[in-house]
C-alpha cells in the first residue's frame, strides 16, 4: 500500500511521535512491504537511502511504534523479532524451510478461554509453524 508523508506524518502527529524523516521513513516502509521485516531488513532496505540512518535509531522508532499502538512486534521464532502493521488480530504461519511467513485468520477474538476469565488479555498469538505449498512441491505436480 503507497501512503503519502502527509498521512504518515498526521499519523505520527496524532499517536504524539514527533514525524522525524527517518520516523517517517520507517512507517512508510512497513506500509509499503506487506511483509514482516526485522530491523535487519528495514536497515539494509533503507541504509542506501538515508545515509545518517542506523539500526539503533530504527530499534528505537519500531519501539516508539509499538508503543503508540501503530505497529506489532512478533517474536515467531525466537531468533529476531519481526514487525508488522496489521493491527487486527491475525494468526501467523513461518515455514521451516524458506522461513516465510503467512498471516491467516482464525476468530482468535471469540474463543472463550474459561482459564482466562479473570485475566485482562493485552495481546493474542497464534503461531503456527510447517511448510509452505511452495516448499511442499517443489516440482510441478505431474497428472
Ligand atoms: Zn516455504
Ligand atoms: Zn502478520
């Protein structure tokens, strides 16, 4: 999805981050790579762009994000976090072989959980993990 600086910037301004070029630039790319990077990801994509750009500032910004509710952290395998923008509550596939990974839904918001029922729930996931169709036939299935 292509998102305008001003939309960004409004964002920002509405969660009360101030709207810095690298704040902006780091929204921007998660708006535009429907995907989950990590940290590592957003600096390689963004580094030849933003030549004062480092990892911690970007760390930061993801944390500010989170914070501000405008970004989800997930930690599916336990190796590097990941961040995504979708904020409705989705479900997550990783694939063990190419390491993909997949949103799908489940109505995680109306499963009665009667363990839980004097608890506040802050945030749900579902992880699942196995392998993609892609790496489950990797030659064209002959008829
Ligand atoms: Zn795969
Ligand atoms: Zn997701």
């Amino acid at each position: 999805m292509d998102v305008s600086v001003q939309f960004l910037t409004d964002e920002l301004n509405r969660k009360g981050i101030r709207p810095s070029y690298q704040r902006i630039k780091v929204l921007e790319y998660l708006h535009q790579k429907e995907g989950h990077p990590t940290v590592e990801e957003i600096f390689q994509q963004l580094a030849p762009h933003i030549p004062s750009l480092s990892k911690t500032t970007i760390y930061n910004t993801l944390r500010a994000l989170v914070e501000a509710g405008l970004v989800r952290s997930i930690s599916i395998d336990d190796i590097e976090t990941r961040y995504d923008l979708k904020l409705v509550n989705h479900c997550h596939f990783q694939c063990d072989a190419c390491g993909a990974i997949f949103n799908f839904s489940i109505d995680i918001d109306n499963i009665p959980i009667a363990e839980l029922k004097q608890f506040q729930v802050k945030e749900k996931n579902v992880y699942y993990k196995g392998l993609c169709p892609k790496c489950l036939s990797p030659k064209p299935i002959e008829e």
